[in-house]
C-alpha cells in the first residue's frame, strides 16, 4: 500500500465487515503548468478543428434540439432556433461544441478519479445551508447561461478563444468578468467565511 492510501473498515449490519482501500486526494497542478497546457489545447483546437474552445452554443445547440423535438412548428419561425437547426439535414446535436461539453466532462470524470478527488460533498461555507448553496449555484449558472448569450460567449469562447486572436471585445468581455466578480464578491463573501 503506499503512503497515499488509506485503509478504511466498515462493520454495520446491513453492510458485511470490508475494507476500503481509499487514495487521498492529490495536489492541484501549478497554475502556471494548467495555463500552459490549456494554451496548447486551444493552439491544437485551433490546428485541427480549425476553431477554438467554447462551451455555451453547445448548450444552445442543445435547447434547439429539444424544442425542435417538442414543437417542430416553432423553431421553423424562430430566427434564434433556426441558426443552430440550419436546413434540417444535420442534427444540431451533431455540432463541435457539443462533443466538446462531453469530452471536458468526461476527462474532468477521469482526472478527478486519477487524483482521487470523486466524492460526494457539497462545496459551501459555515454560514450556508446545502440548500441555499444549490439555490445560490443554479441562479448564478442561470445569469451566466443569458449573460453568455448577451455577451456572445462564455469565458471559454469570449476569453480563450476570442481573447487569443486578440479580440477586444473578448478583452473587455474579460475585465468586465473580473470585475464584476470582484464587486460582487463583497456581496456574498460571508457565506464562505
């Protein structure tokens, strides 16, 4: 066993006598090394796709889909909808960014289980019930989705990406991003402390 294991002895009732061998988890990479590997994954996106990293058509190009499954006469008059359906012929679903969203999901998956970070917790502070925490979260993800939306982009597409070809509305996208964080961050921060 090596000195990143943990041996773990369950004796319950309903559970017959078993031991676990646990990993504790390992450090994060040094911001500096992430960086620069994810430099390299949008050189490469760019290389071979031909196109760069983003994340919010994916979830556009799947809202289209589905409304276009549920009611096939809307998006058919709906100019928003009709942009990720084209023709018809190609399922939206079929769309860069969507096998994007999956594989970042998947390898997330993998990494977290690589450096034994799997668990089943909630990230929060002392003076914050899981709940709020869950409310707090999906409301923050909501402004995100149509702030995306409004600004064009996620931080993926609007900073990387457009950041990358020197784009400056990705520019101001950006600052406008961190400082609407750190402003916002004076708001909420006795949650975390």
């Amino acid at each position: 066993m090596s000195s990143s294991e943990k041996t773990l002895t369950i004796d319950n009732a309903a559970v017959h006598k078993r031991t676990i061998v646990a990993r504790e988890a390992q450090p994060y990479w040094n911001p500096y090394i992430a960086g620069l590997g994810l430099g390299l994954v949008l050189l490469s996106s760019f290389v071979i796709m031909g196109r760069g990293l983003g994340a919010s058509g994916a979830f556009s190009s799947l809202l289209a889909a589905t409304v276009n499954t549920v009611t096939p006469s809307h998006p058919a008059s709906n100019s928003f909808y009709a942009e990720y359906l084209g023709d018809g012929t190609k399922s939206p679903l079929k769309d860069w960014l969507v096998f994007e969203v999956l594989g970042a999901i998947a390898g997330g998956f993998i990494s977290g289980l690589l450096a034994g970070r799997v668990r089943k917790t909630v990230e929060k502070g002392p003076r914050i019930s899981v709940r709020t925490r869950f409310v707090f979260a999906f409301a923050g993800g909501i402004l995100m989705g149509f702030g995306a939306k409004l600004a064009r982009g996620c931080t993926s597409g609007q900073a990387l990406t457009g950041g990358a070809l020197l784009g400056l509305g990705s520019w101001a996208f950006m600052l406008a991003v961190f400082g609407g964080a750190y402003a916002f961050a004076y708001f909420v921060r006795r949650q975390w402390t």
